[in-house]
C-alpha cells in the first residue's frame, strides 16, 4: 500500500496533500506555484532553477 505524504498549511492548519494541494501555473512556464485548497496560502513553489 501507497502511503500519501501529507503536509499541514502553515496559514490555516488544514492538511494540504495531492487533493487538497492547487498548483496554478501555465504548461509553457516552468514556474510552478502550489498554493492550498483551504485558504490560498502559497505552499511551495518550485520549477525554476534560481
């Protein structure tokens, strides 16, 4: 069995995993950013190599 890693928002507290987690970024743009699916706090981002 698959364990799913599971972090908690530091904003709201809510857990942002891969179906609460919502990433708005562009195909074409390596920029990815993931925000939370509660509040909208920005979680991470990631794609470019700063």
């Amino acid at each position: 069995m698959k364990t799913v890693q599971t972090s908690v928002c530091k904003r709201c507290g809510e857990p942002t995993g891969p179906r609460e987690l919502v990433v708005r970024n562009s195909l074409a743009d390596p920029l990815q950013v993931s925000e939370c699916g509660h509040c909208g706090a920005i979680v991470d981002i990631g794609g470019h190599l700063w």
